[in-house]
C-alpha cells in the first residue's frame, strides 16, 4: 500500500500570489528535493498551485461549495507512514526546509491529511498518458 500525505499550504502575507508560487516552484522545491532524505522517504513529491479566481469563480457557480483559503497543496507518496515520519523527523529537513517553509509560508496555519487514493474512474486519455 502506498501512502499519501496532502498537506494544505498557506502563503506568508509578505509574498504576493505569484511571488509564492514562484517561490514554491522554484526555489523551496529545489531545496527539499536537495536534502538526502528527500528521494528516500518519498515515492512521489507533487504541487497542487491553486488558482484563486478559477476558485472563486467555480464555487460562485456551485451551490453549497465554497473555495476554502489555501492557496496550495503540497502531495507527498510514501511506502510507510514510517517513511513520512522518518523525513518529518529528520535532521536536515528540521535545520534547512522548516525554516524556508515559514520564509514563505503561515506554516503554523498548515492541515495535514494521510490515507490512501483509490482510483475510481480513469479516462483512457490519461490512462494512455501512464
């Protein structure tokens, strides 16, 4: 069984939207894949850039669904919920990636959820993409 970790992010109020993404793309990126743990602990490091217009724009158009105040998701695949306590725990992440995590974001604001996916429904276009 693989594990996922979706952490929901926050941007810090001192970067605007595009400065976060950019940040978070880029340069806070390449720092947490630059730690040794990084590769080893997860499967799969994935970013989920919400589009706060798109957002607002859709639950304007849904009844009953609001666009909560995240403005990212951050995905991480493990084999073990070990392997994510192994990182979370670790002396490199805790001396070098926390401390950028709170440069640019309300990490004190973050929610985490842990489970499992099960695909319920996979077109043959993305299928075909696999």
């Amino acid at each position: 069984m693989v594990f996922k970790m979706t952490v929901l992010v926050k941007k810090h109020p001192d970067y605007t939207d595009e400065e976060f993404h950019e940040y978070w793309s880029k340069k806070h990126a390449q720092l947490f894949l630059g730690t040794a743990n990084s590769k080893k602990c997860f499967l799969r490091y994935a970013q989920f850039h919400v589009n706060k217009k798109l957002s607002d724009e859709l639950a304007s158009k849904a009844p009953g669904l609001e666009a909560p105040d995240y403005d990212g998701i951050g995905e991480f695949w493990a084999n073990s919920l070990e392997d994510i306590i192994e990182y979370i725990n670790d002396e490199e992440y805790q001396r070098v990636v926390v401390p950028d995590e709170h440069k640019f974001t309300k990490r004190d604001e973050w929610k985490i959820l842990v489970g499992e996916y099960e695909d319920k429904f996979l077109s043959d276009i993305v299928a075909s993409q696999r």
